[in-house]
C-alpha cells in the first residue's frame, strides 16, 4: 500500500515538473540567463522607461478576437472615454472583465490598474498585481513583458502599503523580483519568509519549486513539490 502511495507521488511529481516545462522558454533574469533570450528583453534602463498605453493594447486585443467582440470592446471604450466620475470607473471594470472574459490580460490588467488608481484598496491591488502577472506570464511580446512586470511589481508594493503583512502581496512582489525587478534572491527570500509564515501557500511554494527548476536545483524542486502533495494535498489538477 505505501509502495503504491509512494509511486502515485513520484509520478504526480513528474506531471508538475511537466507542467512547469515551459517555463525553460523563460529564463529567469539572474538565475539564467541565455543569449537568445539575452538579446530578446530589453536592457535595464530600458525597462524603467517601457510605457503601453491603453489604446496600444486594445488595438493588438483587438486582433486576437473576433470582429464581432471588437465591435462590442469598442462600443464600450467609447463609453468609457466620455463618461465621469463613477460612471468612468464602472466602465472600466466592466472593460476589464470583458477583456479577461476572452482572455486579454493586457488590456484587462491596465484596465484593473485604472480602478485600483481611483479606488486604491488592499483587494483592487491585489487583483491589479496578479493580473499584471497573469499577463506578463502570457505575453510573449518582449516590449510588452517589462511593463507587464514593472505595474505587477508597483501593484503589489502599493498593496503593501495598506497592509504591509498581507501574504499574496509579498508572494506577488517576490514573484515579480525574482523575473527581472530586482535581486533574484531577494525575491527568493521573501517567497521564502510567506512559506515561513504559512506553509501551507500554494502559490509561494509552487513558485520556488518551479525558480528551483529554473536554476537547475532539481532536487529542492522534487522536495518542494513533494512538500506541496503530502503537506499542501495539491495536485496538477
């Protein structure tokens, strides 16, 4: 019976690291970095002046949906851009959650963004951040994916200040760090600190078991994500 436990572990090991094997397209800034993909990502300095407007990621959504649901996106910026006040932030929610519905996350994230702005709670950053996230993790634009990084790390230190204890956002800040905005290990460090304050967190375990990967330490990446079966009770599914 434990032989049989024990290998539906290892072989629900071996289906996340499948899972996670995509991530090798991506190398993490720090850990590894390739030349291809060097010569890809913008340098530095050219990440802390990387800008996308609203327009410029409609105008690409726009391309990866149909004619019908363009018109319909369409219809609801213009609403968007004559109404006021509240009426503005309304259409705003409503043009992020169109978006996500057909999965954009871009223009979706800048649009969270835009309420997060006019209603600067805890739960808007929060969501603001992980879908910066989400869309950086999508995106295969390298113009795109500085900025993606750069308003996923500003939404999660801004959701920091409301409440500099709050777990989702250190493992999003980390999450970001860890990509390109900072020390790599500064970043592993803080995912590191919400693991140790509750280690039962799917989302910061998952994330160093997969930066283990990245920079080839295999075996804490086994250890990690046989932690996250036997202690978390997660599997790929």
């Amino acid at each position: 019976m434990k032989n049989n436990i024990r290998t539906k572990q290892v072989i629900i090991i071996a289906a996340i690291l499948l899972l996670v094997g995509f991530l090798f397209s991506r190398e993490i800034k720090g850990l590894v970095v390739p030349k291809q993909e060097t010569a890809q990502m913008p340098p530095a300095t050219q990440q802390n002046t990387a800008t996308l407007s609203l327009e410029e990621a409609s105008a690409t959504a726009k391309n990866l949906v149909s004619t019908a649901t363009a018109k319909d996106i369409t219809l609801l910026e213009r609403k968007y851009q004559t109404a006021k006040a509240e009426e503005k932030i309304a259409n705003a929610k409503l043009l992020a959650q169109k978006w996500e519905d057909f999965e954009q996350s871009v223009p979706s994230a800048l649009y969270l963004e835009v309420v997060a702005n006019s209603e600067p709670s805890l739960n808007n950053w929060l969501n603001t951040g992980n879908r910066f996230l989400k869309a950086f993790d999508n995106t295969q634009d390298s113009l795109v994916l500085p900025v993606m990084l750069q308003k996923a790390n500003a939404a999660f230190t801004k959701a920091l200040t409301i409440d500099s204890t709050n777990n989702e956002a250190k493992t999003g800040l980390g999450i970001s760090i860890v990509n390109g905005m900072g020390a790599p290990m500064q970043g592993i460090a803080m995912l590191m600190d919400v693991v140790k304050k509750d280690p039962k967190n799917l989302k910061a375990n998952m994330n160093l078991g997969m930066f283990a990967i990245k920079s080839g330490q295999f075996d804490k990446a086994i250890i990690r994500f046989n932690d996250i079966i036997s202690n978390i009770k997660a599997t790929p599914d």
